[in-house]
C-alpha cells in the first residue's frame, strides 16, 4: 500500500516479478479488493495504512495491522525471506527494526543506496539517511555492513571504501569524519574491504569507488541535492528542446541515444536502496517507483536474501568488533 | 598569483575590469615580469606564492611575503578596498582572518555562494566550507550575515532563509539544524530577513529560497556534489552528441540554445563567493577562474565595498546579539 502510484504499480511489478521471474511473491493489503487484480498472488491481510507523510515512529506504534507492520512481521515469522517497500522511508525502516530486530554486534542499521557510475560498477552510499547524529564506530560499522552488502549484490571482493569528507587529505573534515578516518585508517580491514581515504561530493557519481560512508544526515543532503541536479538539467534539457521547431526536430534525433546513455542515472533500475544490520531484508524503494523500479527491488530481495545477506553483515561485523 | 590559469587569466581579468569598468585594480605579485603584461595596473611586490595544494594555516604563517598575504594587508591598510583571489581557499580564508581581523560579535566568518536557480534570483548557501564544526549560535549568524549580505548584493529587501535539512519538519534533521531551528524560529528576524523552516537537498537549485545555512562541511559536501553532477550530465551529453553523424548535426542545431539556458549554471557569471564577517570585503574565486570570472568577481567587490558590506554585516549581527 506504499508509494505515490500504490496499489496499482506495486501490483503490477509485484505480478511481474512472479510471472517473468517466477518469484513467488507475497501481498500485504487489504482483502477487500482495493489491491485490484493480484493474479492469484497471496495476500496477507492488513487493514491499516501508514501514510506517506504521516509521523512514522507513531504510525508504527499505533498501526499495528498496517500493511508495513504487517509486511515486516512476515520477514521475522518466516513466511516472505525479504520485505519491499515504496512507502514511508521512516515508517519502513520503524517497523522493519522493531519487527525484525538488529542483528547481533550492530550499533545502529544504515540505509544503503547504490549510485549510478557512467560506464562503471555501482557506488553505494551508506548511511543515506537512518542516523542523522552519529559516533565514529557507528561509521565504522556502515563501511563493514556497505561492503559486505557491496560483495554480496555486485560480486566484487575487497571493493574499495572511502570517507565522504571535504578533501583529499586525512586533516580535512569534521570532528566526526576525522574520528573514522583514524579508526578505518588504523583498523585493516584485511580481505573485506580496502579503505582509499576521503571522497569527496564531486566522487558520488564519478564511480572508481565503490563504497562511500557518511552519516545519514550528510548522507540523504548529498542524495537529495543529485536528485536536485538531475530535475533542472532535465527541465533544462526540456527547455531547450521546446524552444523552436528546429531544436524539436534535433531533440527527436538525440532522444533514443539520451535515454539510453542517461539509464543507468535512473533510480527504477537500482532496485532500491538497502536497510543493512537487521535481522532480514528490507529494500526502500523510491516512493515514485514504477512496476520496473518493484520488479528490480524484488529481484534484489530475492538474491540478497538467498545469498544470505544477514549472516554475512552479521560476520562483517563482528570481524572487527 | 593563485587559481590554475594564474597569473596570465588573472592579469587579463584586472585589465579587463580597469579598461571596460573604470575600476582601478591592483594587482598582488612579482615584480620580476612574472606577471607579464599589467596594462599599467599598480603592482603589490608579493615574492612568494602559497600554492593550491599548499597547507593552509602554515603557508600563511610561513610566507609572508605571499601575494595572499599581501592583499589581505592591502585591504587592512586601506590601499584596496576588496580583495579577490583565485587561489588556495584555506589559504585565502586564513590570510584574510588573520590580516584584516574579524567584525565585532562576530563568532565566525562563514563563505557565502551564490547559486543558480533558473528564471529566478540565485540561493546563497552560507556556510560552504569555511567552518567543518558549526554551534547552533555560529548559524544563526551566517543567517543573519547571509540575509544582509543577500539585501546588499542582489537589492532584495527581507529575504527568505532556510535551513539545510533532510525534511520538512521542524522535527527533521540532526541535533545542530534542530537546535538552530529552535533559535531562528524563537527569534523572529524583523525586517531583516524571514525564516521559512527547513529546505533540502534538492532545494539548492529549485530558487524561492533566498539564502540557506548550513554548517561549512555539509555545505561543502554539497557544492562538490552539484559541481561533480553537473560534469556527469555534461559528459553524457557530450557523449550523445558524439554517438553519430545525425547526433552531430543535432547538437550543433541545439548547442546556441544549449548554453544560453545553462549559462547561469555557469560560476563564471556568479562573481564568486565571499567570505563573510571580516573587517574588509573578500572575494575566494574558483580555481579554475578565467579572465572573465575576475571581471565579475572584481565588479562584486568593488559593489559591495562602495556599499559598505563589511559595516552591514557587524549591524546585522549585533540587532539579535
């Protein structure tokens, strides 16, 4: 029931991903036919809806048989291996923590988001936007828990971990920054990962690294502000197309080659950002997600949650503690 | 001497702005013909140079012979009234802290820039990296000198200002931008300016804000993301153009309209940014600054000195203190 196009879309994706991936999806909704057609797919009843601008820490106390709760519920007994959601972030990341429960040695979850790199492997942010106030070891874990995540969704060992910072060098930075720096810096990580040292806001798209930690709060201004970015070169590029019948005509001959160059900037195709350190799988999708954006996202459930992607946090985290 | 197209850019920019403005530059350097032509510009002797990469706090100590050091003194004596540099930022910063001195009341000097919003006045983000660990007390000033420096510069009476945050509420945030909401919201700005809550990161370039704070390692993060997402969509379009004949001659039919509209994305235009809270006007330029962005940034503080920014400033911070 999440998301500005739910139920329709999530439905559709949720069909598609059973019909085309053959993963056996499971519903959480109410049963009295506003989730439309499901195709047969099963339906855990939940009669509560937490908005998506409603309080979450409230909704989650109060909504006890809302379709998030429930959702998460079905992780922590058993019967779904992962849960998605394109509703309420915080809502989704309340239930999914008091629901399922963190994994044993984990200080705090973290939100992972993998960023688009132009002609290279994805780079994940962590955390982009669970703790807005964090402690260096925290910050510590999130490299741990964003790396193992990172092996485990891209098959890449020992990929490389930067800090997000405000220069090159270990002196620049916060309080906060400086403080994980020294402990990634004085903690080898071995064969999990290999810390590079600070990035930089420039870095977040430029692939080359693969892991970017920070806290949630610089984390969701970092991610906010692409977002940003991405609405005025598109409403600029609209401009520009419209302005006189013969850019309309140059605009037609450049579509097909700019949607295809720009789709690997397109959220709908990461399958979600990642909630790491609980005990299960949970994916945020973007709440303008599309049936592509469920179908990916639940294709990414389903592999996490096969790859056992808690057990390995879980290790990762424990490796250094 | 500084930026990465010094001295020759900087040079053509002070002629430049003596021969088409009638503002009399001078200019801070060697006085052994490094500088190349001057145009008959007065020339500051300055024998050492505080390069890019250069440690900030030791250059300044070490070299005071540096052409940096020299213009902050230059402005302190009264022998120019702004000083502009495209060179090492810390460098700047600390050479003009330490030579012309903070404004009484004032906690901290804080970095003002301009951003671009489309068909609208520019946001101002203050602080974009001068201050890595900010007070709650220390923002409520960079809005303060934000707003005034806002009214001075663009003639707009009473502007709006935001906080940088990562939602809406004022619940919303980390535990600096919740205790500076608090104070700016108890404290009604008067005329000064008006507080218009939260803003986000996709807020930066949206344009209805007048001025959003932050503290200087969120700001920074964030302008280093704008400017990295920036070149990743001019490479992709870059990148269609180039893809086929067709693409070529349908680029070369977009490109007048092209940079027309992205022409306020570009720095160049903005006069650069200023260093806020000192006794003197200072103007830190791109790196990469060409002739014409020293044109702008010479105009800014010529502007902005005969305006008596600096004396704004002092008012505007002690009406709250």
């Amino acid at each position: 029931m999440g998301g500005d196009r739910a139920p329709g879309e999530i439905v559709a994706g949720a069909r598609q991903a059973f019909e085309e991936l053959g993963i056996p999806v499971v519903l959480v909704g109410p049963t009295d036919g506003t989730l439309g057609d499901t195709g047969g797919l099963e339906v855990i009843a939940a009669s509560e809806v937490i908005g998506m601008s409603e309080d979450a820490a409230r909704g989650v106390r109060t909504k006890k048989d809302s379709s998030l709760v429930r959702a998460a519920e079905a992780v922590r007994d058993g019967k779904a291996c992962a849960m998605v959601s394109a509703g309420n972030t915080g809502a989704t990341m309340a239930s999914a923590l008091l629901r399922m429960g963190r994994l044993p040695g984990v200080a705090r979850p973290c939100i992972a988001t993998p960023l688009p790199a132009l002609g290279d492997a994805p780079t994940v942010l962590v955390d982009a936007g669970a703790n807005s106030d964090c402690q260096p070891e925290w910050l510590v874990q999130f490299a741990q828990m964003g790396a193992a995540f990172y092996t485990e969704r891209y098959g890449l060992a020992r990929p490389k971990v930067a800090m997000l910072s405000i220069g090159e060098e270990s002196s620049k930075g916060n309080a906060l920054t400086k403080a994980t720096h020294a402990l990634l810096a004085a903690a080898p990580a071995g064969d999990a990962f290999e810390f590079v040292g600070n990035a930089e806001g420039r870095d977040l798209l430029a692939g080359g690294v693969h892991v970017i930690v920070t806290d949630g709060f610089t984390g969701n201004v970092a991610l906010k502000t692409l977002e940003g970015a991405l609405r005025v070169f598109m409403d600029i590029l609209l401009q520009v197309f419209a302005a006189t019948p013969e850019n309309k005509a140059a605009g037609d001959v450049l579509f097909p080659t700019l949607l295809q160059r720009a789709e690997p900037l397109d959220p709908e195709n990461t399958g979600g950002a990642m909630l790491l350190g609980l005990k299960g799988v949970c994916i945020i999708s973007h709440g303008s997600s599309s049936s592509k954006a469920i179908v990916n996202a639940v294709r990414a459930g389903h592999d996490l949650a096969n790859g056992d992607l808690s057990g390995k946090l879980a290790a990762a985290v424990s490796a250094e503690g």
